[in-house]
C-alpha cells in the first residue's frame, strides 16, 4: 500500500460515513463533508469534501468532486479528485478524470479521459525573449 493509500485511509476512518445501499436510487445534488458508501444508484451531482467509495453494486452517472474517488462498481461522467481516483478489478468507468493522481488495476473497465492535475498549482509563466541576432548570422562582417 502506497504512502498516499495510507494517509488517506487513516484520515477516512476518523470521518463519518453515510450510505446509499443496494435498491436505493437518488436523483440530484448532493454536497457534504462525510465519507460516502454508494452501492445503491445515484443520478446528478455530488460535491464532497471527503471520500467516495463506489462498491460493486454501485451505479454513478454525473459528475463529482471529491478527496478520494474509489471505483469498484460503474461510474459514468465526470470525476474530479483533489487527492486520488482508484478504479479496482471490479470497476468500470467511461468519462472524464481529473486528479493528481489516477490508478486504474488491470482487470478494470476504462474508456475516456484522464488529466492529471495539481489542484492549486500555478502553472509557471513563460515568456519568450527573441535572443539578438549574432553579427555573424546576419551576414555583416
């Protein structure tokens, strides 16, 4: 288990955890700051200041934004990690993800995007100076 994995895991057994099991379906937005269980259906938008783990039976399809994104069951759209997307053996994905860190296993399902980005980091600003012609390269002796 990497550092990363650990640190996080450490961090999500201290946080409360909500559930949405199996044969529960949501429609809609969702925002919160506890871990989420969804092995049951979800439809729309979550924002999360935590982890989501999607297990087996769990079907997303929309976009979320969250700490720790887990996917052993099926995820469809955009997912937005500011620490890390997992997509275990069992999971299948198809969209969009944008995190700092992605890992995909080898017997998982992917189909789409990945940028991986430092959430806060300023990209460094270039400028091009034109260096000045050399005497020589102009042709003057």
């Amino acid at each position: 288990m990497t550092r990363l994995n650990q640190r996080h895991l450490d961090k999500a057994e201290k946080m409360e955890t909500t559930a949405i099991f199996k044969g529960i379906g949501v429609v809609g937005d969702v925002k919160g700051s506890h871990n989420l269980y969804l092995n049951g259906e979800f439809d729309g938008k979550m924002d999360l200041t935590a982890l989501l783990l999607v297990g087996k039976t769990g079907k997303f399809k929309g976009q979320v934004k969250a700490e720790c994104v887990i996917i052993e069951g099926e995820v469809e759209g955009k997912v937005i990690a500011k620490e890390k997307v997992e997509l275990r053996d069992t999971g299948k994905f198809k969209g969009e993800i944008v995190a700092p860190s992605v890992m995909i296993s080898d017997e998982a399902f992917f189909d789409g995007n990945v940028k991986m980005t430092r959430e806060g980091m300023e990209k460094p600003e270039m400028s091009l100076i034109e260096k000045p012609k050399d005497a020589a390269e102009e042709g003057v002796e």
